[in-house]
C-alpha cells in the first residue's frame, strides 16, 4: 500500500491533481473523511474541526477566536472554553494520518502531511507549487471567478498554511527539503504532473490493493 502526501500551494490544483493520483493507483483519498474523524474524536461538528484544518481559508484561529458560543452537533450551545483548541486539532490530525498511514494507505491532501510522516519509508511527500502569477492565472480560469476575489482568497490561503506548519512544526511548507517530488503544476499539463507523481510513487513501491 504506502502513503502519497500532496502539499499543495493555492491555485496549484492540488485537489484535482490528488483525486486524480489516488484513482490511478488504486488508493482511497483523503481530504474531508480526515475532518470529519477529528470532529467525531473531539465532539465537536465537522465545520468546526474543518475550520481548524489547515487547507481551510478561514483560517486556524477561528474557532478560539470566536465570540464565545457555537452551537453543538445536537441545536444547544457549547461555550468556548469548553471546546478543543488548536493544538487538539493538530494532534487528533496527527493521530489520523498515521493510522492512515499503517492501515489502507492513500493519498492525503494538505495537514501537512510530510511533516508528520516524513521518516515512513512507504511514503512519498510531494509538493505543488508554481510562481505565484501563473497559480492566480489558474485559479481564475478554473473558478470562473472574479481576479480581484481570486487573488483575496489566494493571499489568505496560502498565508493560513504556512502560518499553520510555521506555528506547529517551525519550518516552511514551500521548502523542497520535506518532499522526494516538487513540481510546478503552472508550467505543465495537468495529466502530465499526474503521471509524474504515479511513476514516482511506484517508484517508491506505492500501489493500492
């Protein structure tokens, strides 16, 4: 089985690009199923547990920064101080991807997964990237959306993730030290950087049942 981590930057189609790897290899992907575990683990809804995932824009802090109530799974009211905080969120996220890891395996999308697993030998961490321009040219084209609203959502994007892996694990989520594969998805065919990351995974003796 093995594990494939994806760090992806905004824009840099990480979400289609992961999909796509875990159908070509067989191998179950994780993205949502990973917030609605912690959410469950922790007793709090899932829109909570996704607020405080770091591939979430509205960022880590929401949740203890809120005004003080939040409404529970079941319609009462649960006040803040009664609720995980942010490092709960990161060590049930931890706790996940490793049981992922040991188990079916997969490909798993953001929560700075080749942090947490980077000593695995049955794993391979990738990094998508680009120069920022061309992943906001991207972005636009594939969101039909509006530039100015594309690129606000990209600035708070990327700035919550590296504020994440910054706050919990000290380093830089861009720097190609954490990852065997990085690409820039902006200068090649979206199919071509899926058989990239396919041939590299097998490489690394990654393949699903």
């Amino acid at each position: 089985m093995g594990i494939v981590t994806v760090s992806a930057a905004y824009g840099a189609a990480g979400a289609e690009i992961s999909r796509a790897v875990a159908e070509r290899l067989g191998l179950p992907f994780h993205d949502r199923a990973i917030a609605a575990q912690v959410a469950v683990r922790l007793g709090v809804p899932v829109s909570e547990a996704e607020a405080n995932d770091e591939t979430v824009v509205r960022g880590l802090w929401r949740l203890v920064a809120s005004l003080g109530t939040m409404p529970d799974p079941v319609g009462g009211v649960l006040p803040t101080a009664t609720l995980p905080d942010a490092r709960a969120y990161r060590e049930q996220t931890e706790r996940v991807l490793r049981e992922i890891a040991v188990g079916a395996g997969g490909v798993v999308l953001g929560r700075a997964g080749a942090l947490v697993l980077g000593d695995r030998p049955d794993a391979l961490h990738v990094r998508l990237d680009g120069p920022r321009d061309r992943r906001l040219k991207a972005a636009i084209a594939r969101s039909g959306r509006s530039a100015d609203e594309v690129r606000g959502e990209m600035e708070a994007n990327d700035r919550t993730r590296e504020a994440y892996v910054r706050h919990f694990y000290r380093c830089d989520p861009a720097s190609a030290q954490h990852y065997h594969l990085v690409v820039d998805t902006t200068a090649l065919p979206l199919e071509t950087v899926v058989e990239l990351v396919v041939t590299a995974a097998r490489g690394r003796g990654i393949t699903g049942a």
